[in-house]
C-alpha cells in the first residue's frame, strides 16, 4: 500500500546519497593518492563543479516549481515557466520584498509590499540598495578597509558584491565596468585640464 511505496521511495533516496557520499570519498581519496595528472584533476574538478550545478539546478527547480527533476524535464512548460522566474529574477526579488518587510514588519504588508513595487517601477531599473541602510554600507565599506586608506581594492569589492548578493555571476564583470569608466574619467580630466 501507500507506506510500502513510502518506505521504498525513502530507502531509494538512502541509497542514492550513500552512493553519492561513497563516490566523494574515491574521488577523493584518488585525489589524495596522486594517481591522476594536474591536467586530469582540473578536469576532474570541472566535471565536479559541473555536475554540482546541475544539482544546485534541479534542487531550485524542486524549490521554486515544486516538481522533480524527471518531470521537470518532461514537461516543456515547467522548463518555459522556470526560465521566465529565472530570466526575470522573480525569486531573487521575492526574497528581496520578504527581506525588507520582516525588518519593516508593517501592520499593512499589503499596501507596504505594493509601496515597494511602486518605488521600483519609479526608480525603473536605478541602482538600490535594498534594504541596507547607508550606515549599514559604510560598514561594510570599512570592514573592506581596514587601513582606512579611503580606497577598497577591486577584488575586495567582488567580495563585497557577492556577499550583499548582487548581481550574482556578474559581480567580477560590474567592478571591471566601474574600473573602466573611472579610468575613463579620470583621462579625460587629465586632458582637459592640460
């Protein structure tokens, strides 16, 4: 009956991870024994990296839309409605919203969240600082500088930008932009000052 089908689905999910934790284990054990050439261990850790992405994947994919990995990639709409969310950011903005209403908690979360809304459709694509306060940067700014040289290095702040969750993926790309444009700046004072 319906505890059979349980208690099967359970020991197959049992069985599953004690595979996964033993196939860790060799590869890694392999990895400690120097039995593999530095061009197979990169290879080797791409393929890792890959295959823990494609988890990552379909444990979003079961987070968000509710379905499992082989229904997900039998049904061509879920694939389409996953890709809207994920286009679009809809996850990342939800917990945003989430975010900044439990450190409001306002008595009307309804009119506070449409509030909310409103402000980004005004700002229309302008930077935010979501629910960081301008206190709250200066801080992560200083913990940044510990010198107080008044200058954070550019990796220290992909650091920053991946730690306050922005632009996932892209935090290396927005420092180079921003880099880029100051040093454009920068030479066209120098010329025009000369």
């Amino acid at each position: 009956g319906p505890a059979m089908e349980t208690d099967l689905e359970r020991d197959a999910k049992v069985t599953k991870v004690q595979s996964a934790m033993r196939g860790r284990m060799v590869r890694k054990s392999l990895m400690a024994a120097d039995v593999y050439t530095d061009e197979q261990k990169e290879a080797l850790k791409k393929a890792q990296l890959h295959s823990e992405a494609r988890r990552n994947f379909y444990k979003d994919v079961h987070e968000y839309l509710g379905v499992s990995k082989s229904v997900y990639n039998s049904c061509e709409s879920l694939q389409k409605a996953h890709a809207y969310l994920e286009e679009r950011q809809i996850p990342r903005l939800l917990e945003g919203l989430l975010a900044q209403a439990a450190l409001a908690r306002p008595d009307d979360l309804r009119g506070y969240l449409f509030g909310l809304i409103q402000e980004m459709q005004q700002r229309n694509g302008s930077p935010d600082m979501g629910c960081f306060t301008p206190e709250d940067l200066e801080t992560m700014f200083n913990m940044k500088d510990p010198e107080r040289t008044g200058a954070v290095p550019a990796a220290r702040l992909v650091e920053v930008l991946r730690e306050l969750g922005c632009c996932p993926g892209k935090e290396e790309e927005l420092v180079e932009n921003e880099v880029d444009s100051m040093d454009e700046e920068a030479t066209e004072d120098d010329n025009g000052s000369s």
